[in-house]
C-alpha cells in the first residue's frame, strides 16, 4: 500500500525533533553533528537567534500580502543582493528550481525581444543538477532524472564536464544561453577551474549568448566568497540562487544584469509566494550576516582547517577514502566505497553528511561552524572510517 507521503526519496530511519547551531537532535534524543546542513540550507546553522528573532518579530506583523503591492522586505533584500552582486535586479522565488524556470524564460525572452525568437538553445553540461521541473531536468538531461517524463521542453545540448573543445563548437551566433554550476553539487562537488569559466564567459561574449551561473548550492557565501564565481573574476549575466539565502527558510532568487532581464516586463512572470515579507525579512538579515567580508573570510580560514582535517583522514584510511575536494566549506571526500554505506557509517559515528555522484560524500557544514565542531566532525569521520574498515 503506498505510504500517505509519496515514497519519492530513499529516506533514512532518522527523524529530528530540534536543532541548534551545528547539532541535530533525533526522537531518541541522540545528537548529530551536522555537515549536511540540509544540503547546503541552513547556512547559519540550526535557530540562528539572529534569524529567530527576525523571523518571529516579522511574523508578528505581517507574513504575506500579494506581488500585486510593493513589498518593502523584498525591495530591502532586492538592493542588499545587487549591492554586492554583479546584478542590477533580482526576482524572487520559492525554490532553486523555480529560479532554473525563470532564468530559461528570460534568456529566451532576451533574444526573442532582441529579433532573435530562432535563438532557444541552450548549452548544458553532464552532471549538472537544476532541479526537478520538467524544465530543469531537460537542462540536466540525466536518463535518470528525465527516464519516464518526456516529451520535455526541447532546445538543450549537452556537453560532458570541463569539455573546452566542444564548448568552441557549441556556443555560436545561434545560441540562446550558456547553463552551469561554477561548483557542480549534486555532480560531486566538481568545481570548474577559473580558465573554463573565463572561457566560457568570452565564448558568450564573441557570439552574443547569455551566461548563466547556478549557483543554488555553492552560492551564499559558501566557497567563502558571497558568490562561488568571484573567484574566477568572471561574472553571468543571469543567475539562480536559493538554499542558503533562506538560511532554512523556503527562498529563491534570480538576479540578472539590467540588459540580460530587459524582456521581463509587467505580467511576463510571477509567483503567489515569490518574495514574501515572511522570507525576504530573513533572507535579508540572513544576506547582511554572510556578505560580511569578515564573515566570509571565516568561512575561508574554517573550510582550510576542515580541509587539512579532510587530507589527513585520507592518509589514515586509504581503503575507504581516496581524496579531497571542494572550495571553503563546499567540500567533498571521493570515497572507495559506496558513498551511501559512508553516509550510513556516519550515522551510526553520530555525524551527518550527504552523499553525491561520482562516489563522492559532500560536506557542506553551517557556514559558522565553531572549529571545535570541526575537530569533533573530524573525530566522526574517522570512527565512521574505521567502522568500514573494521567490516571490510
Ligand atoms: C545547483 C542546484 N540547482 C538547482 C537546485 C534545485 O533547487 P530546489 O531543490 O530548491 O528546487 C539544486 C538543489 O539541490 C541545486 O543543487
């Protein structure tokens, strides 16, 4: 008999009843370091108190009133975004996948109000995660997300990661737009080196196409730069955010150059929940806390430690892990095993992590996990490892 919750995720038998800063709190009153952070979410930890405060002071005066008013929390987060961003407007949405859905259609309404509607393609790249739309899988394009639910939207090519060749060849006068992870998440945690983003920026310069990052999971201050492609000193004209600007609270975003969202006029797109006072009352303080730029450079100096720690628990148990990888706390062990029993050995050393692609194990801690946390996740890990070995 099906379960009354649609059974669409291989859940583990763990259920959490409270949350504080790095430590999660199961029913039988064990806690959990967490290092998945409900996949990158909860950027501040659990019940941050400035967030807390935020959100119960907002929810004493008002939680949501229609896109149809002006909405003072989103202008106020709206400016915060575009002050330390490439971007010159943002929308708002509910979801990083709601975001993929609006950075497609302003891409193509781009062109098509530039004399161009023949211009629809787009350029994707294996391994690429966007969300589960029937847009976005057809931008992700694995016969494991797209098996069973075609016919999909039309017009993507796909090129295999960090493919330069094909990238020359694909990107011509024709094409609509150019979509990537600077840090591939749910991939494995393949951070596209700086010359390929750079590539890719001039290849879209020379022909006209526009330039999109995703940065839903490596966005939000968590390479330890506000945004992962900063590094690359290359900017998108569009860009999809969500997960860690919420700090746990469901936000999304799409932030785009003036030119870039220049066909998005009055009744082309819209959202009931998109840009609430709820969430953007706390993306916005959640925004302020992490742009800090000593903020950020905590996140640096934690993820260098995280990552020493990381190296040497490859050194220790070479059966079980192979090597590191990553940008600040974006990290990922490549593991010998199935990353799932990892995951699992973790649970029972009372540590959280998430399992990616390319037997990789993510690790994607609060973004202000106190380096004594560091040490105890360290700890974990490696009596997750010996458990492995010891059952090998
Ligand atoms: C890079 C990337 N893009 C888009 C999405 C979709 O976001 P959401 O699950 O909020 O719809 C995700 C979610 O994991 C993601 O990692």
């Amino acid at each position: 008999m099906i379960p009354p919750v649609l059974p669409t995720y291989n859940r583990a038998p763990l259920a959490f009843v409270k949350g504080e800063g790095s430590w999660l709190t199961a029913e039988d009153g064990r806690r959990y370091l967490d290092l998945g952070s409900g996949i990158a979410v909860n950027a501040l930890g659990h019940a941050h108190p400035a967030l807390v405060q935020t959100l119960t002071d907002q929810a004493q005066k008002l939680w949501h009133v229609s896109n149809v008013y002006t909405i003072p929390e989103q202008e106020r987060l709206a400016q915060l975004l575009t002050g330390n961003s490439f971007a010159d407007t943002v929308f708002f949405t509910n979801s990083g996948t709601e975001a993929a859905e609006l950075a497609i259609k302003m891409a193509r309404k781009f062109h098509h109000d530039a004399g161009h509607p023949e211009r629809t393609g787009i350029v994707a790249f294996e391994g690429a995660f966007h969300g589960r739309s029937t847009g976005a899988i057809a931008a992700a394009g694995s016969e494991k997300m797209v098996k069973g639910f075609g016919p999909l939207m039309p017009g993507f090519v796909h090129l295999k990661w960090g493919d330069s060749e094909g990238a020359r060849a694909a990107i011509t006068n024709d094409t609509c737009a150019v979509i990537i992870e600077p840090i591939q998440g749910e991939g494995g945690i393949r951070v596209v080196p700086d010359a390929e983003l750079k590539l890719l920026r001039e290849l879209c310069d020379e022909t006209g196409t526009l330039l999109i990052f995703d940065e839903v999971q490596c966005g939000m201050g968590r390479t330890g730069r506000l945004f992962a492609h900063e590094w690359a000193g290359v900017t998108p004209d569009i860009m999809m955010v969500a997960k860690g600007i919420g700090g746990g609270f469901p936000l999304g975003a799409v932030l785009a150059t003036e030119r870039a969202a220049s066909g998005m006029t009055a009744g082309t797109h819209g959202s009931t929940y998109g840009g609430n006072p709820l969430g953007c009352a706390v993306g916005a303080r959640v925004v302020e806390l992490i742009a800090d730029p000593a903020f950020l450079a905590e996140v640096a100096r934690k993820g260098a430690l995280m990552r020493q720690g990381l190296e040497s628990l490859v050194a220790r148990h070479p059966a079980v892990f192979d090597s590191v990888r990553g940008e600040g706390l974006m990290l990922g062990l490549k593991c010998k095993p199935a990353p799932a029993d990892v995951v699992k050995a973790g649970y029972e050393a009372g540590v959280l992590t998430v399992a990616a692609a390319d037997n990789v194990l993510r690790l994607l801690p609060a973004l202000n996990i106190p380096d004594a946390d560091i040490a105890e996740a360290l700890a974990r890990l490696d009596q997750a490892a010996v458990r492995l070995e010891t059952a090998q």
